[in-house]
C-alpha cells in the first residue's frame, strides 16, 4: 500500500487549493468594502426612518445648499439629494445663483435654523470668493450643524467628558469601517497622516477618545515612514497619491485611505483614475486590514451624513413627542 | 627641555577645570530656571499695565472667585491676588460661603460678566458638589475666559486657521519655557504624557499648531517608554510621580515637567516633599533642558494667568479708545 498508493486526485485538489487560500490569507490584507458596509448602515437608517415615521408620523429632513454651478459640487449634491430620497428622508433643495451675496446667503441659513422639518443643514464647499465661508458655517444651528464642523463642536470632540452633537462624517466614517470589521482600537498605536480641520484633526481626536495612543504626521514631520511603521492602525489623509508605501506599514496593521486624487491614465476613457495616498498594492500585501480607492472610505461619508440627519432628528423629534 | 619641562600647576588647574565644565555641560541638561523666567515676563507685563495706564487712564481687571474654605484653593487664590497687586493689575476679590446656591454663583458670574472694569474671570476649582463645574464655566463670557476651558475656545485652538481668544494658562507656560530656552519645535518629535482637558490636550493641539509631529501617551498607552525615547520635547503632564526614568530621555531632548506629585518624607518639617512626574536626578543626565518640580512650570501657571488677564485688557481697552 505504502509503496504503490492509490492516487487521490480530488484531495490532493482540495489540499492544494486549502493550502493557496491559507497562504493569501496569510499574505493579504482583508479588503474593506466600504460599499457593502455603507449599504448595510444605509438599509439600517431607512429602518430607523420608517419607525420615526409610523410612531410620530415625521421624519428627517436634511436641507442641502448649493451656491452656483461648479460641477463636481453639483455631483456631490446630487448624490447626497439622491441618499436622502432613497432612505425616506426629507430633502430640502436649495439652489442658490453664484451671484447670490452674503447677508442673502445667511438670509436662507437663519430660515432653515428655525424650520422645524429640518434637522440638518449642509452647505456645500466650496462657496464662491465674494463669501466668507467660515461666517456661514458658524451661521448653522449647532443642532443642525450635521457637518460637524462648527468649533464649539469641535472643542467638545476634543475635550474628555464632553460629547458633541454630531461628530465630522469622514472621521466617523473611518472609525465605523474599523469598529465593523473587528479591530478594536483600545490601546493600540494609530497614526494620523494630515492634519486638516475636516478629516486628520477630527479624526486624531476621535482616536484618542477610543483611547488609541494617537500620533499626528503631517507636512513637517521629519521622518513619517519611521513613525507609521509602528502603527497598528493608519489613517491616511494627507491628499498625496501613494505616498505612504508597503515597506511604510506594519504587518497586520489597519490602513483607512481617505486619499482619492486623480492621476493621469491614458489607457482610461476619462484620462485619469482615482488613487489613495497608499500605494495599494503594495500595501495590501502587508496590511491585516485595508480600504480600497474608490470602494472604500468614499461611499461611507455621504452615509455618515445621512446618519447624522437622522440623529439630530431622533433628538428633536423623541423630545418633542 | 622637553625631558625637564617646567611644571605649571595654573594652567594646569584651569585646564583641568575646563575640561571638567565641559564634561559637566555635555552630560547635565540645562535646568531651566521657571522662577527666573516669570519674573521676566512679570517684569514686562508690569511695563504693559503702566503704559495702558498711562495712555488710557485704565488697568487690566482680573475677579477671582472663590467658594468655600479649601486650604489648598485659598493658597493659590491667594497668590493670584497677591500676583495682581505686584503688577498693578485691579484684582476684584469674590468669596462666597460653601453653602452658596448653583443659581448664586451663576448671578455673581454674570454680573462680573458685564462689569467693564473686570478683564479676566477665574473660578478657582474645585467648586462644592453641589454646584455644577461645567456649568459655572460655560456661564464665564468668552471675552473673559482667562483660563481658556471654553470648549469653543479649545475648539478654536484645535482648528487650523482659527485662534482661541485665550490660551490655557499651564500649555502656554510650557510652550513659553521652550521658546524662551531657544528650543524650536517646528519638525520636532514631541510627546505629551497625560490628556487632561486642562494640560495634556491643549498642550498637545498648542504642539501641533507650532508644526511638531505630536503623539499622545496616556494610561492605556501599551509601551510609553519606547515612544518617549523619540520623543525630542517631553510634556509630562501624568500626574504620576518619578513616572518617567532617565532611561527613557532621548539624549538632548527638552523635558517640560507639569507633575506636582506630594511624596512622603519624614526627613522635611511638612513631613511630605513635591516631585514631578520625571525623574529628575537620572533625566537630568541624559536631557538638554529640564525643568525642576518645584520652580519649574508652577511659577509661570499664574504668570501666564496675568498675561492672559493683560491680553484680554488690552483687547477691550485699546478697541474702545
């Protein structure tokens, strides 16, 4: 028997092919399919929509402002309009002409503050040059201020005992991709890469409230390869295409690129592609964890808007019945 | 000659002495002398105090208020008091018994609010459990929040492109420290122990507006020491006597030490001795710069009180002549 086996061609299949998977999985990062987890968090809100709906017979109005014709904010608006309508809530379209100047601007912002159907106002950036941005959004009902962006809002992000009422969607967004796909952050090393008011800061803050030992890198830092190597968990946003390399990440870290910047690419209809600030293929051999781009960190924001929405309106609403 | 040199005992001596103070001044850190440098600044805020006197007829105001018969809060009420007399600073005196109602407390607070004379509100902390801190803060106009724990004015602090009327008093006596000791920031690897909303926070997001690479170390932080040994400037602001060893100190680094630890001692007539959260004996072998724990941060705290207390002056003082 031992010298002459009978051949078993089917297990040796199966062995082969466990074997191969073992070793991808071994040698891959599992892919975040922000997608899959936008659509799961999408089919909950609509169900937390219809019961505000059935039991108060109300249900969450988001105000969306656009100021002129820019094209990939009109995209934006559109996609945000289009959440809204596919989940049950209210949208409320304000369309206003590039000429539009400040104090009427304002005008409609103090109009939409005191509307009780709506729970949330976004104004969509960029405003044009004759328009101070930062005035408008301190314009916003903190209530309704689902961007999340306003300071006081901030400050309490930041400060510990403190919650704000909405927390910054694409940090949110990259804490919810973490949570759903099981990695807990507790104590754990987490760089930051960049630093802006919308995504770095926010989301560094968001960190350390979940008690990651939290390092900011940003354009100054003399040596980040040397600092993200030690991180268990990264968070890219520095809005630099495959910047941060595979030889930069630890094995089995989790890497959410928030990056989505456009290169050339000849070989597409468009003339470009979008890339992450990972280089993503070279990543994703290191990586325990990684979001892809586009498909990844992208389809959560818009979801984490809406969400808000609905929070700010379960606030008033619950209180009000 | 050469076989029967002349012995020249001086300059032997001098020699050896330099070469002694050179090996002194290679292996001991500067011990930067807190003391010192606030009575500098103090020296330059009494001039500011005398011109805004002289120009306007008026002087900064600063109301300090204090609930109970604390021992520890009447001492430091006292020095503030005290502090502002030296300087030529009006100090408005505000002791009101332990039992005052929440409702009290917030009348006093208003009333300073819209007195013109006064520039600077501090509540000294902690206020009796019946009265609710965060909301006696919250009471204090922005305009006069010397103490900077708005969380507005964290918000603002934390946002890049916004500024906070006020700095928090301790953070900014620390980044003083540096600055005044020559130590730059810009690119540097900083490290703050503890995140406090009143020091480790506000340190950090004051770091991170001068453009260091700044990490976060806290109670969950799995390997502190190995983060702190990159660390080129050290806040340690921990709470945690002799916490950090000198074998954690990057060699050259700046070492700020907020810790103001009461160990026993039976040797001194008080029975107890302060220490800070570092190990000063073995630090101040590896270090570049240390502050000592006592004379450290602690004089520039009320220092930094008083600057914030002439800002907020000035501010009003020079836009309404």
């Amino acid at each position: 028997m031992l010298h002459n086996p009978v051949p078993r061609p089917h297990l040796s299949l199966a062995l082969r092919l466990l074997l191969h998977n073992l070793i991808q999985s071994i040698k891959m990062a599992t892919v975040i399919d922000g997608k899959a987890v936008a659509q799961s968090i999408r089919s909950e809100i609509a169900t937390e929509v219809r019961a505000l709906s059935e039991k108060y017979g109300k249900v969450p109005g988001l105000a969306v402002v656009i100021v002129g014709n820019r094209k990939d904010s009109q995209s934006y608006v559109g996609m945000k309009r289009k959440a809204c309508a596919e989940l049950g809530i209210k949208s409320f379209d304000i369309d206003l002409p590039e000429q539009v100047s400040e104090a009427d601007l304002i005008k409609e912002v103090h109009q939409l503050n005191v509307n009780p159907d709506v729970h949330g106002i976004l104004v969509q950036l960029p405003l044009p040059k004759h328009i101070n941005e930062e005035k408008i959004l301190t314009e916003i009902s903190l209530e309704k201020d689902v961007d999340g962006f306003h300071p006081l809002n901030i400050g309490k992000l930041a400060m510990k005992g403190r919650d704000p009422l909405f927390l910054p969607c694409t940090p949110k967004a990259c804490l919810e991709l973490l949570s759903r796909s099981g990695v807990s952050i507790r104590g754990k090393n987490a760089v930051v890469v960049g630093r802006s008011n919308i995504v770095g800061l926010p989301a560094s803050l968001l960190l350390l409230k979940a008690d990651a030992t939290v390092t900011i890198v940003h354009s100054r830092t003399s040596q980040p390869e040397s600092i993200i190597r030690e991180a268990d968990i990264v968070i890219a946003a520095a809005g630099q295409p495959a910047m941060i390399k595979g030889s930069w990440i630890k094995p089995g870290a989790a890497v959410i690129d928030v990056g989505t910047n456009a290169v050339d690419d000849p070989t597409r209809k468009s003339g470009y592609r979008l890339v992450g600030d990972v280089d993503f293929e070279e990543a994703s051999k290191v990586a325990g964890w990684i979001t892809p781009v586009p498909g990844g960190v992208g389809p959560m924001t818009v979801t984490m808007l809406l969400k808000n929405t609905l929070e700010g309106a379960k606030r008033v609403i619950e209180k009000n019945n």
